[in-house]
C-alpha cells in the first residue's frame, strides 16, 4: 500500500485560524490531498462552516451558531483575524477546481442533536459544485450517516470514533455498526493504537484512517503503517515527514 494521504484538519488550525478561508486557501499551498472542515445549520438555514455549535472558543461573539439571524454571521469575527465565518458555499468555490479530496463534518447543535435536513442540504452544495465524486460527508453519529445514506446514496462517508463515542456501545460493536454506514473509519489516535490489533483486524487498510497526529515524529511513524490517511493540524509537518520517508527510501 502506497503512504497515506494526508489531511488539512479544519484546514490547517495549528498553522491559521481554524475552519478559516485564509486557512482553507493558504492549504492549497502544501503538497496534501485532502481537507477537513465542520458544518453547522444556523435557524434561518445558511451552512456554516464552523467546529463547535457555539460562537465562544473561536469568534469573537458568544451564543449558539443555531440562534444566529439570516445574514449574522457577516459580523461574527474569527479570534486573531478580521474574518467572519465562511460559508459552506464559500469554501467549495476554493476547492472546486483543484481536485482536493473534501471531508464534510456534519455537527450537531448544541445539546448535541442532529440538525434536521442537514444532511440532503450539506449534499445539495456538495452536488452544485459537481464535487460529490471528490467528497465525504463524515460524522461521528450512525444514524447520521444512515441518513446520507439514504438522502445522498453516492457520495461516500466517514466515521469518526474515539474512546468517548465508543463507549455507550463497545469497541468491536461501534466498528461493526459503522462499518455497516461508512465507507472509511478514522480513529483518534490514542485509541488506535490501543487497539490496533483488534482494529486492524476489523477495518480494511484502505478504510482506515487517524486523528490527530501533529508532531513530526508520531506523524512518521502513522506514515509507515498501513493507513488510508492521516488527518493532522499541522499539514505542513505531514509533508515533511513523508518527503523524509521517501528520501530516506531512496
């Protein structure tokens, strides 16, 4: 198997601004295949590309992303930038001519709720753009993923699992019930390696992946394992630790 594909998390959020269009643009810069970005549903349905189903952590505002009015979000400034938050339509028009692989996160509300509709919405874009045979849509709910199943059967899903989403069910049978609704499983790293001989044993090399290594020596060592991909917040440091491997090998 060739070396993992590596993955701009939420862009790059350790190089910029997270989920940020300077982030997203400034990607495209680095030898990486693929990017990572979040999506939330606000009440007047504009697709929002933002991690947490609250304002406070990365914006200048506070309150629910859900609550924000049709419009509002032009004025909600990223911390450290003079930018707002990007819109979902705003981030495919940067990637819809370079051919990047798209890793969509649905996100739930703040009480941890799916939002209604946003799965056929989030597709619907993704299709607009012609970019459905480039894309996933990923999430960390099966039920989710269930229903892009059934409301966008040909783009391709990705769950997320870590130690905290496995709980309720156990490990083997949160793999087995997501390997039933996904197309890649990417494990946080921690647990994957745990577990990685149970994991291994159940996900097929070309389905797996993990999150999220981001110093050179951890991402070299996840570069030598027999991973789809690796999804990092330090894309840049990914380049480099592959570049080594193969000059290395050469």
């Amino acid at each position: 198997m060739t070396n993992p594909i590596i993955v701009g998390h939420r862009g790059a959020r350790n190089l910029w601004a997270e989920n940020s269009l300077t982030g997203f643009r400034n990607l495209l810069g680095l030898k990486v295949e693929s990017v990572e970005f979040d999506v939330h549903l606000s009440a007047a349905g504009e697709l929002l590309v933002i991690h947490d189903a609250t304002l406070d952590r990365t914006t200048e505002r506070s309150g629910r992303v859900a609550d924000l009015a049709a419009g509002e979000y032009r004025s909600v400034i990223l911390k450290g930038t003079d930018e707002r938050i990007p819109t979902l339509e705003e981030v495919l028009e940067i990637y819809a001519p370079t051919g990047l692989e798209l890793h969509v996160e649905l996100k739930a509300d703040a009480e941890g709720k799916p939002y209604e509709g946003l799965e056929a919405r989030a597709a619907a874009e993704i299709d607009r753009f012609g970019l459905a045979g480039k894309s996933f849509l990923t999430s960390f709910n099966s039920e989710v993923l269930k229903v892009i199943g059934q409301v966008a059967p040909h783009i391709r899903r990705l769950s997320s699992l870590n130690h905290k989403s496995v709980e309720a069910r156990g490990l083997r049978q949160s793999v087995e019930a997501m390997l039933q609704v996904s197309d890649v499983l990417a494990i946080e790293k921690a647990l994957l390696r745990e577990e990685w001989e149970l994991l291994t044993a159940l996900i097929p090399a070309e389905k797996l992946g993990v999150w999220v290594p981001n110093e050179l020596e951890d991402l070299s060592f996840w570069l030598k394992q027999p991973l789809r991909q690796i999804t990092t917040d330090r894309p840049d440091l990914g380049v480099k630790a592959r570049e080594g491997l193969f000059d290395a090998a050469h």
